[in-house]
C-alpha cells in the first residue's frame, strides 16, 4: 500500500452556523472558527471539514451554492476564508471544504440563465425533461420528500431535484459543465485547501431507462434509489474528476457515500479511487427509540456490530474508510445509541472508544466531544429545516396524528446535532451575544466545554487521550495501518476487535450495555493503554466488563 499523508488524519467536522459567532449576529462564520483553533489545536486533532460557507440562498443551509466562488456573507468574506487557512497552516491544520457539485442552487446564475432561455446551453447543464399530460417526466420522489421534479413556470419542461426544489441537479452528462466544476474546484485546491468532503456524489449518475416504477407509498411516488445512487458508470465520472483536480494535488477527498456491495469500494477508495476515503451510514441509521429496538439494546447492537466489521472487512484490501458515530445530518450519537436513563460519560466515552479505533479515518462531529444531547421540540414550528417539516408532511400522509408525527421528528430529525456548540454557561452557551439563530439546548448549563475543560474524568479530556494514542509514536502504525480482527463476538452487547501487525497486537474491548459481562480472558497485558473506569477486573480464566466499560490493551505477541 502506498502511504499517504491523510492517512493518519484525525478530522474535527465543524457547522459553521453553529460553531462560534464573532460579531453578533447570532450566526457562527469564519473569524469565529478562526478564534477557536487554538481549542482545536489543544483537542489534537489535525484536520477540519467546514460544511458549506459558499454564497447560498440557504434553502438547504448552505447545501444550495449560487456561487462558487464567494463565500456567504453571513460567514465572512474571502479574505477571512484566507487568514483561516493560514492561521489553522501555523497550527499544523488542515482543511477540508464542503463539495456540493450534485446540484447547485436554483438562483445560480447556470440556473437563472437556462430559465431565461429553455433552448440556451445552460439548460443542458441541469435534467430538464419534458412532462406528460401535466404530469411530471416519471415518478421520482425527491430523497426529501415530495415528487424529484418541479415544473418551469407553465411550460410543459420540468427540472429534476433530488433534494428541495431550490436544489437542482446538475447534468454530469454535459462535458461543458463537468470541466466548469473542474475549474472551480482547482481554484479552491490552489488557495491551499488539503480537500474536501464531497456532498451528495453518489447522485451524480442518474439512469433514466424507466419512466414510472411500482409506487412504494401511498404518495404514488417511489424513491427510485437504484436508479440515481452509485449507478454504474458514475465511476467514469470519478475518474475525470479525481484526473483533473485532486490527483494533481494530492487531496484528500471524503465521498458521502455507502457503498452497497463492499467490491465496488474498488471504484471508490482503491489505489485508484477518487476518493481518500467515504462515509458510509450503514452502522448509524439505528435509533433506541425506535419502535423496532426498543427495549432490545442488545439486538440493535448486535446488527450495528455486524454491519460495522462486514464493511470494515470488506474494505481493507482496497483502503480506508471513514469512522464516525456522529454529522450534521443524523440526532446525536448518545440519543440514537444508549437509552435515556443511561446517557453519561461512561456510555459516552463507551461510544467514542468504540469506533475510534476501527481502521479508517476517525471523524468527531462538534459538540460530540462533550456529549452534547438532543433537544426535542414542543411544536413543529421551532424546527427551521425544511426536510423535517417536509418528513412531517409525508408521516401526516401515512395517516399519524400531529402528536405522533412529531414524536417521530424529535426522535429521528437531523436539526438536534445542529443546536449551537456550548462552549461556557455563560449567557447564549458563549456561543454568541446576540440572538442564535437556531435555540440552544438549555442543557449548555452543565454541559460545556469549559466546565470539563482539564477536568481529569471528563468526556472531553477522555476524546483528547482518544486522539493522543491514535497518534502516538509507539501505537499509531498499527492502528493506522492494522488489520481489523472482531473478537469475542459470542458475547451479547460487547464489541470488540484486535488491531495488529507483525509487531504488536492492540484490543479494544467494549461493553456497550448496562450490564456487566465476563468473558474468558487469558491474554497477557502488556499495556493498560486507555480504560473508561480506574481499574480492570481480571482473574486467571476472566475479564469482568463493568456497565459500559471500554479498555484498549496492549498484549504480548
Ligand atoms: C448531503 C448533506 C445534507 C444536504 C444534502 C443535500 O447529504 O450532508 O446536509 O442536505 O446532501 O445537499
Ligand atoms: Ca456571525
């Protein structure tokens, strides 16, 4: 395997929105990310993918570009976008920019112009399809709900968004548009980015050879997810883009994408690959309060369990993947993983250990280093994202009452990891002096970063030994480059797995429920290199897992 440098990336993703406010405005920008990285420094970590700061209406907040090339002003200006990537340079930091070349907003100027003119070249650059009998082109739904197409003003053309309508998708078929990304993404690499995170790619590639499918809900649509998600030829694409951008400059480069069947990672992450890495959400799309696994956390772990050493398995003789319990888009991790009673450091420090160390780049979403929680909903109003007002829709159609609709949003709505990040109790969680944008979590009271800052039992000091020992001199070689071993897999609610090379031999041994366990041990430790608890119970045959313990052990090859 050739070595790379973002091989042993340890990434901080930040919600610029929801990170740090400088001015008063009650919205994070960039001077706010560039007063914190000192904290960021302190954390360890050694790379930041920023969600999108481009110029955006922000339908989608900031997932709907209309320029490329300028950043929002309610983030900053380009000259703060420069003096970040210096000051985080000085920091040995490196920093990742959102992609978002699915689609573009629907007042780019590309968009506005084929508006204008329905026969100019630009209406080649989006799908634009013609309807049949006012209805649209076929029956896709759109991945937020609702039908994919959007009719153009009373013309009989629509235009397809596979996101909200103020979204559309771009036409990758066109070569004109595909070297217009190229250019811009080159523009950004040059400035000095190290890469990107890559929004949404897995859609670039539609296949058009049905019209209407089989509806799959009462809506008459269908989700149609075999005909725009990784279709084959989408690898061609990647090619030319990795070819013409990144590859020059020796990116790193993070797909959002799972990717079904564990061989076509080849396409993906291989020696080849456009890709450094992806993120894959297989492991995370369970939820404690879900009807299905309430009451049976030991069977939800055991699928999360087998869906995470499938893919790890699977991926390793192609490269790497991406580790992370926690995005923008997903409820934070210790809602949707530990019930309510048990939510705590040793179940949130459990977690973290948990994934840390599988093999892949390590993410930590902001805030998740100090177990920032959900903050539900009285009313559906206090929510500002338009996919959880549009899922409340579709759960109103299925036939659940107001009360029940909103249960399931404040249980599976993406908005809860986007609260601000609580830095103090101070007033506003230090976040902002002003109004923010979006409500705090009143929790920000107890927990804060300042509260368990060089505090010696805190989730925070916790996450930075996490981070010093996948760095360290002695241990980072087999934990970056290892194979991954499951063990102890016949224990119910534990998982585990070695790590090793010719060398060494690393376990990471989680008990992820609030039982203890004992399993039959007779390793021998060399090294205690991290534990959840004080102390480890051992006998000659055992090891005694207390509730949510977590160890990672160095044993004697
Ligand atoms: C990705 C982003 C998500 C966004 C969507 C559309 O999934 O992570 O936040 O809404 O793409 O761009
Ligand atoms: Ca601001």
């Amino acid at each position: 395997m050739i070595k790379k440098w973002w091989q042993d990336s340890i990434v901080y993703q930040i919600y610029p929105k929801s990170f740090q406010d400088s001015n008063g405005d009650g919205i994070g920008d960039i001077k706010g990310i560039i007063d914190r990285l000192d904290y960021l420094k302190d954390l360890g970590i050694n790379v930041i993918w920023i969600c999108p700061i481009y110029k955006s209406p922000m339908v989608d907040h900031g997932y709907d570009i209309s320029n490329y090339y300028d950043i929002d002003p309610s983030f900053g200006n380009m000259d703060d976008m420069e003096l970040l990537l210096k000051e985080a340079e000085k920091r040995d930091i490196k920093i990742l920019m959102d992609l978002v070349i699915n689609h573009t907003s629907d007042k780019h100027i590309w968009f506005q112009k084929a508006l204008e003119d329905l026969d100019s070249k630009y209406a080649d650059y989006y799908i634009i399809k013609e309807g049949k009998d006012g209805t649209p082109p076929n029956n896709w739904r759109s991945i937020f709900g609702g039908s994919a197409w959007e009719r153009i003003g009373d013309t009989n053309k629509y235009y397809l968004h596979l996101f909200t309508k103020g979204q559309p998708d771009l036409n990758w078929e066109n070569e004109e548009l595909r070297n217009e990304l190229y250019k811009m993404v080159n523009y950004w690499l040059k400035k000095g980015l190290a890469g990107f995170r890559i929004d949404a790619i897995a859609h670039i590639k539609k296949d058009f050879s049905y019209v209407n499918l089989p509806a799959d809900a009462p809506d008459g649509l269908v989700g149609a997810w075999e005909y725009h998600r990784n279709v084959k030829g989408i690898e061609v694409f990647l090619d030319e883009l990795n070819e013409k951008t990144f590859k020059i400059y020796g990116s790193m480069t993070v797909g959002e994408t799972d990717v079904k069947e564990v061989d076509r990672l080849v396409d993906f992450i291989g020696e080849n690959g456009c890709f450094s890495t992806v993120f894959d959400f297989c492991h995370t799309l369970y939820h404690v309060n879900d009807e299905e696994w309430k009451d049976k956390p030991v069977e939800m772990l055991k699928e999360i369990r087998d869906k995470l050493f499938e893919k790890q398995l699977g991926s390793v003789k192609y490269g790497f993947l991406s580790n992370f319990i926690e995005n923008h888009d997903l409820p934070r991790a210790a809602n949707r993983f530990i019930p309510e009673k048990e939510v705590g450091f040793y179940s949130e420090s459990m977690l973290a250990t948990m994934y840390f160390f599988l093999r892949g780049i390590p993410f930590i979403y902001q805030g998740q280093e100090i177990g920032m929680t959900d903050f539900p909903k009285k009313s559906i109003d206090e929510f500002l994202d338009l996919a959880t007002h549009q899922n409340y829709k579709t759960y109103l159609g299925k036939g659940l009452t107001e009360e029940e609709a909103l249960k399931r949003i404040n249980v599976e709505c993406r908005e809860h990891s986007r609260t601000p990040l609580q830095w103090s109790d101070d007033e506003n969680a230090g976040f902002t002096t002003g109004t923010p944008w979006f409500e705090i979590n009143p929790n920000y009271k107890h927990i804060n970063i300042k509260e368990q800052e060089d505090k010696e039992n805190s989730l925070l000091t916790y996450y930075k030994r996490l981070i010093k020992l996948r760095k360290s001199k002695d241990y980072k070689e087999v934990l970056i480059y290892g194979d991954t071993i499951p063990i102890f897999e016949q224990y119910d609610g534990v998982i585990a797995y070695e790590r090793r090379n010719e060398k060494q031999r690393i376990l990471i041994i989680n008990n992820c429920v609030n039982k203890s366990s004992t399993i039959k041990f007779k390793e021998n430790i060399k090294n205690v290199l991290l534990n959840n608890y004080k102390e480890i119970i051992l006998d000659k045959e055992s090891l005694e897992l207390r509730l949510y313990q977590s160890i990672v052990l160095e044993i004697n090859n």
